[in-house]
C-alpha cells in the first residue's frame, strides 16, 4: 500500500486528527496521535453568549475553525439559541475559512456558506466577493486569534465584532511515541511551537516535517528545524504529499 510501514505523527488536536489519521491507515499507514494542541473553554463566555444573542445586527458571521463551529453552537445553547433553520437570523451570511470549517458548518444545516476550497487561511477569504461591502461583521475564532481577518474588513469600512469561543493551549508533557516516526504533519505555527517543546528538536530535525503554509513554513525554519515539505491545508491534501513523499522515496 501507498504508505505501508511508514509511521506518521498528527499533531492536530485530538478532537480534528481522526480524519487525516483514518487517511494514513487507509493508505497503510500507521497514524500517531500526539495532539500539540488542546481545544478548551474560554475563562468567561459571558462576551460571546451575549453576541451570539444579538446577531440579528449583524449581516456576516465569519467562523475561524472547525473549533470555532463547535464551541459557537455550545455557547448557542446556553443563550438558549438553536442557530440553524430557528432562531438564526434570516438573511444573515455565513462565512468560513477553509473547507473544514465549511463542512462542519453543513453538517449543522448552514447552506450557501462562502469559503474558497484549497485555501484555508484568511487572506483567501478575503479575496472573495461576497466579503465585499458588508457593514457589520461577527467573528467566531478562539481567544488570541490572528487579527488580519478583522482588520481588513474594518480598513474597509466595516464594523467588526470578536466571538472568543475557545481557547488554545500546550498539552501538559506527554511521553513521546516511542519507536521510529517516519513524518511530522502540523496544521499551525502554534502547534508546531508547541510540539518542538514537547518532542524535542533534536528528534525533529531528523524527521522529515510536512507543513499546511508558508507562514509556517517560515516559523519552521526560524525554529531551525528540518527543511519542511510543503501539503497544503487539506487532510486530503496531507494525504497526497505524504504520499508523493514516500513513493519518490522507494
């Protein structure tokens, strides 16, 4: 098989990896989970929960991540909202960065979400046009998000609200996979940060590391790590560079 023998680490968080891990192993792969990431709570809903109940002021709401989608719907809950065919606004739009937002998104019944498949940063989403000329703008990301996405949008003349719904954090230190590993993959500059703390630098500049961007790109060689090998944002994505790699490898 396509990647027989070959033993993967996946450093999303625990909650998103097991669709790229079902990939390796139905590539013949063998998938080590090692979350760099963990998914949790903000310290104080009471700022989302009360945006979440006035978005009816609001004609776009942009949702970051797939951790975005999910923490949302929960706060939703507890403002006793239903967001999808009920209580959601009529006539609000809905956004997402990137095709995994996007389907976690239709999973919930939204239809007509704008994203461009592909690319799954902001800048993409912000070449789109159905970005153009909104005026009140809600954005679902976790606590610290990157500010471009909002900036942007304000510079052109919109007025833009944050929904910090989750937060981000450093695993406590775990045992490292023991044995071999044959690649890295990260999704985020963050995770991959975090991962040089918990594995440890000298076990990663080995391992040949697959990387979703040139921004992390970048991050990586700043950390002086090995060369990385670009994917793209995608598990698929993931999948076929991993898998690319390995084949010219033989």
């Amino acid at each position: 098989m396509k990647l027989a023998g070959r033993r993967i680490l996946v450093t999303r968080p625990r909650e998103l990896a097991q669709e790229l891990a079902t990939l390796i192993h139905e590539a013949g792969g063998e998938p080590l989970l090692y979350p760099a990431l963990e998914i949790g709570d903000v310290a104080d809903p009471a700022p989302a929960r009360a945006l979440l109940a006035r978005l009816h002021e609001f004609d776009l709401a942009i949702f970051v991540s797939p951790s975005a989608v999910r923490k949302a719907m929960e706060l939703a809950q507890g403002v006793q909202m239903r967001p999808v065919g009920q209580v959601w606004p009529a006539g609000l739009r809905v956004a997402a960065v990137g095709a995994g937002t996007r389907r976690a998104l239709e999973k919930l019944g939204f239809r007509d979400v704008i994203t461009l498949d592909g690319q799954e940063d902001s800048e993409a989403l912000l070449a789109l046009p159905g970005l153009a000329g909104v005026r009140r703008v809600a954005i679902f990301r976790g606590e610290g998000g990157r500010e471009i996405l909002g900036e942007a949008l304000a510079a052109r003349g919109a007025r833009v609200e944050y929904a910090a719904c989750y937060r981000r954090a450093r695993p406590a230190a775990a045992d490292a996979p023991t044995g071999r590993i044959d690649a890295i993959c990260v999704s985020s500059g963050e995770a991959l940060r975090n991962l040089v703390a918990l594995l440890g630098r000298e076990r990663m500049v080995r391992t040949p590391l697959f990387v979703p961007n040139a921004r992390v790109a970048g991050i990586a060689r700043e950390l002086g790590l090995r060369e990385p090998l670009p994917a793209g944002p995608g598990d698929a994505q993931m999948l076929a560079a991993l898998v690319a790699y390995f084949g010219d490898a033989k």
